[in-house]
C-alpha cells in the first residue's frame, strides 16, 4: 500500500488538480465518479481502501427496498418523502445497470421480493398494511401469497405466516459485484483516478471557498467540486472544518450480514417489514448456492457497535433467518461475516447536494437504503454541480432551514422510541409473556418522559406536565413510605396504568 501511494505522487506530483474529487469510493462515491466522468469531467476519487471491512456497501444486502421500507413511523411527511425519493430511484435503477453493464454476461440486477409477516415480529402486520397502502397509492402491482407460494419459505413452529406478499418489481443486486464493476469502469477511464489516501481536512481559497482535500502527510489535491461521499466518515471532515457547514452531525448505525453457502433455492428476496431500529430479517439469493442473510443495527453507544460482528449479532441474525425464513438453513455453512456503519443523519434524511459553503458537495445520510439511493444520488450531485438546482429534493439538501424534527414529533418520538426497545428486547429469543410486551413499552415511555420533557418539550402541553409531575410526587413518595424492592413492581405497573389511563382520554 505505501509502495501505491509513493508511486501515486511520483508520478501525478505534489498537487494533483481535477475538476471533482470525490472523497469515498463506496457505492455512493463510485456512482458519483461514474456519472461525472460520463459528463466528460475529469474526476480523482480518494479513499482509504485497508478499510473496506468497516464499508457499509461492502456490508449491505442491497435490496432495493423502495416498498419493503415503509413502515408505520414513516407515515411522516418526510417519510413520504423519503418513500418518493425511493420509488424514483428504484425506478431508473435498470437504466442505469443496462449502461454500465454493456457487454458483461453477468446478472447484476434480479426481481421480485415476497414480504412475509408473521406474529413474531411486533409490528409486522401493521407494517405490512403500511406497505400495501403505499403500493396501491403508487399504483405498484403486487399480489397476496400463501406461504406455498414462497419457494423456500420453512419457518419453524411458532413463527407461522399471517400475511404475506409478492412485489414483482421490488429489484436486489450483489453490491460487491456491482462495485467492482464501477471500479473496472472508472479505472479504465482516462478521466477518472483513484487515490489510496485518508483525507483529513478540506482546503479553502482566501475568499472561503473550497479548492480541494488535504490527505494524510499533507499532500493537496484541488478541484473546484469536492464530494464527500465518505460514508459516515463525512462528519469528520465537514464538522470541523474552519468554515461552519451547515448540515446535520452523522452517526454510525453498524450493521452486520453473512453470506452462507447453501443447496436451497430461493428465486427472491424473502423478507420482513421492518423492525425495531432496522431493516427486520431477509434472506437475498446471490449466486446459485449462496444467499446473503441479515441485519442488525447498532446505533452509537449500544453495545455491538465496536468493529467487526460480535456474537450477539451473529446470533440474532442466525436466529431469525433459521427460525423465521427456513429451518434448514441450520444446515448452511457460513461464507463470510461483514460489518460496516450506515451513515445515519441525525434527523433521519438523506443528506444530499450543495452546502452554504462554494465548492462543496455531500452525498450520505444514506441509512439503510445507500445501494438503491446512489444513482439517483449520483445523478442530482452532477446536475448541480453542471448548475441546475435540485428543488424537488431540496428538504435533502445539507442546509435546508427545516432539517430538525418539527415540533409535534417529540411526544410521537418517545413513543416510538419505546416501542422500539420493547420490540427489541425480548429478540431474539421470543416474546414476553402476557402483555408484558406494551407494559414494558408504556413504562419506558413514562420513565423517558419523565427525564427528558420539560417546558420546552414541543407537543407537550401544560396539562401533560402538570400530570407528569404528579406522577413524579407520587412515585418519590411511594419510594419512601415503602423503601422495598417490592415497590418497583408497583412503580412499574402505576406508569403503565398512568400511560393507560392517557391513551383513554385521547379517544
Ligand atoms: C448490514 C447492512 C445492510 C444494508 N442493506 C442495505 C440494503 O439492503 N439496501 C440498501 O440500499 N442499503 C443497504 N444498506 C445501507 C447501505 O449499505 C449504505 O447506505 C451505503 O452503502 C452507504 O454507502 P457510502 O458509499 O455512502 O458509504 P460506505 O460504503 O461506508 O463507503 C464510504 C467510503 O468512504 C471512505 N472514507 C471514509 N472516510 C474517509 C476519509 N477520511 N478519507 C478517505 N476516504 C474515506 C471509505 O474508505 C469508503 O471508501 C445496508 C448497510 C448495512 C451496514
């Protein structure tokens, strides 16, 4: 790699110009490079490519959820948003595999995804109800299936079907084959180079404007287009940059999937709605004896989220897929683990296009749908860059004034929250007994109310605090006539009832 990256600047110098540098050669940044060299810009692409294990494309199952990601919390304007941004992208996707593809035999794009909901999964068929809405509101033609109808479909007793559907144009691709074809593309492309090099910061013109990257060593490239295309490893270097880039801070939502060996056949993606915090389980065919299973998601602070697939992740995906997709998978033999972080905006949005300051260009924010979001991506990155601005799109756009949640999302927020822990706690062992499932849920709900809301809180009235601190009184005053773990029982049953009695008055 040092020999690389000496003979890099022997041969193109110590300052290296283009007309854009696109920093991140992931699916997004290699579709990024694709499309402006097609434009007839010239292009150098920077990266650090000894990090491929941590890539989220390396890592992704890249179906191309336009549908399948709808759920019950993205009945949002912003979520219908996001499912339009979706829908288009799914849409010109074949288009553009047909351009890069040319001569090559291979396959890179199949069709078809069944949706399987089954009582295991919380939400499931509220979610899938979710889907279905979306697709009839699109005019997208699926049908409703039997679980005979799903070739390959054998989960085990308990994780029975409910429901399930088949979306004939829901597409999925192998990521890995798609990018090495970009790779072989762009590398044979006189316009476009690649540079084996971390970057570290960005360089400005006297007026402000950004000219380019600095790379570790010190080394400069300059370009008047800069595209952070870096995963979630573009928050580092537009945080702190010395001219404030209004965008959203990027979090790393680290993901886990395995690639099994196997004399099944599947003709589709058999997948979940989604579930608590990402994407449920799915199984995606690759090639004949090989099926890509997944996911997980660690957001930050959780445990799991160090690099590499931890065990209780492996365990969850090995779990679900065996369980609720095909009980003789238990038979497959494990290929490859790969992990990698999701770049995850903190309001949820893609992040895509120009900033405030001149010159630069981010594209991520991607999350859970990066693979199918890069050409459509790719495609808006080039249109600004030639002058054209985005305004279908612009809520996407780095420092689009409403990017933080609108204030009646805090109450919707916690309570989603909640019912997110409560879905994911007891996996992937089972349910909780009884209707511990939504008493956990409200006493969550309760508790995190209870430390986080405040005046300021939007969509808590004064009448909601007034209750909350009654609830508080009376829960301290509980603790301290009765000093017994005993009381805790109580206090977790009083929030409970206390989030009841709540939902009661709103009918
Ligand atoms: C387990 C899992 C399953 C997924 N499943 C799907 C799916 O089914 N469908 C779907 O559409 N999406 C899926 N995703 C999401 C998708 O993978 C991501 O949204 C997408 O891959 C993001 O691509 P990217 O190019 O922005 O980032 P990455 O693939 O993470 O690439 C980032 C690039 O930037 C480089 N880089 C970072 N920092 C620097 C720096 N300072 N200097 C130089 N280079 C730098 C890295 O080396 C790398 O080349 C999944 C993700 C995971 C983890």
């Amino acid at each position: 790699m040092l020999l690389c990256k000496v003979l890099n600047l022997f041969f193109y110098g110590f300052v290296l110009k283009s007309d854009c540098i696109v920093v991140g050669a992931g699916i997004v940044g290699l579709a990024i490079a694709q499309r402006l060299v097609s434009q007839g810009l010239k292009v150098s692409v920077l990266h650090r490519s000894y990090d491929e294990g941590g890539m989220a494309s390396y890592a992704a199952g890249a179906m191309l959820g336009a549908f399948g990601e709808v759920s019950i919390e993205s009945a949002t304007p912003y979520g219908e948003l996001e499912l339009a941004f979706r829908v288009e992208a799914a849409r010109l996707y074949p288009d553009w595999i047909k351009e890069l593809i040319e001569e090559e035999k291979e396959v890179l794009i199949r069709s078809g995804t069944f949706l399987v909901a089954n009582a295991y999964g919380r939400n499931d068929s509220k979610n899938l109800a979710a889907i279905e809405t979306a697709l009839l509101n699109y005019k997208e033609p699926y049908e409703v299936v039997g679980k005979e109808d799903i070739a390959g479909y054998l989960p085990s007793r308990g994780m029975e079907l409910q429901r399930a559907i088949f979306i004939p144009g829901e597409n999925y691709v192998d990521a890995t084959k798609l990018m090495a074809l970009l790779k072989k593309r762009l590398t044979a492309h006189s316009a476009c180079q690649f540079f084996d090099f971390l970057v570290t910061g960005l360089i400005y013109s006297d007026d402000g404007e950004v000219r380019g990257v600095e790379v570790e060593g010190g080394q400069r490239f300059e370009a008047e287009n800069v595209i952070l295309a870096a995963g979630v490893g573009s928050s580092a270097l537009y945080e702190n940059a010395p001219h404030h880039v209004k965008s959203p801070k990027l979090i790393p939502g680290k993901g886990v999937g395995i690639v099994l060996q196997t004399d099944m056949t599947f003709s589709h993606v058999i997948r979940s709605p989604n579930r608590h915090f990402a994407c449920g389980v799915h199984l995606v065919p690759r090639s004949d004896k090989e099926v890509y299973i997944g996911a997980t998601n660690r957001t930050a602070s959780c445990p799991g989220t160090s690099p590499g697939a931890s065990v209780e992740e492996v365990h969850d995906i090995l779990h679900e897929a065996v369980h609720e997709i095909n009980t003789n998978l238990e038979s497959a033999n494990i290929l490859q683990l790969s992990a990698g972080s999701r770049p995850l905006a903190v309001d949820s949005r893609p992040v895509i296009g120009k900033t405030n300051v001149k010159g630069l260009y981010l594209a991520t924010g991607t999350y859970r749908n990066g693979v199918l979001m890069a050409p459509l991506i790719a495609d808006l990155i080039a249109s600004e860059i030639r002058g054209a601005p985005i305004e279908k799109w612009a809520p996407f756009s780095p420092g689009y004034a409403e990017r933080r949640p609108s204030a009646e999302d805090f109450k919707k927020l916690i309570h989603a929250g909640a019912e997110g822990i409560a879905s994911f706690l007891p996996q992937p062992h089972g349910k909780l007994p009884y209707n511990r499932e939504n008493e956990l849920r409200d006493f969550l709900e309760v508790l995190f109310a209870l430390a986080l809301v405040d005046k300021a809180s939007p969509g808590f009235t004064e009448e909601d605090l007034s209750q909350l601190e009654n609830l508080r009184r009376e829960a301290k005053e509980l603790v301290s006539d009765r000093p017994m773990i005993e009381t805790f029982a109580q206090l977790f049953y009083k929030f409970h009832q206390f989030k009841q009695l709540e939902n009661l008055k709103k009918r």
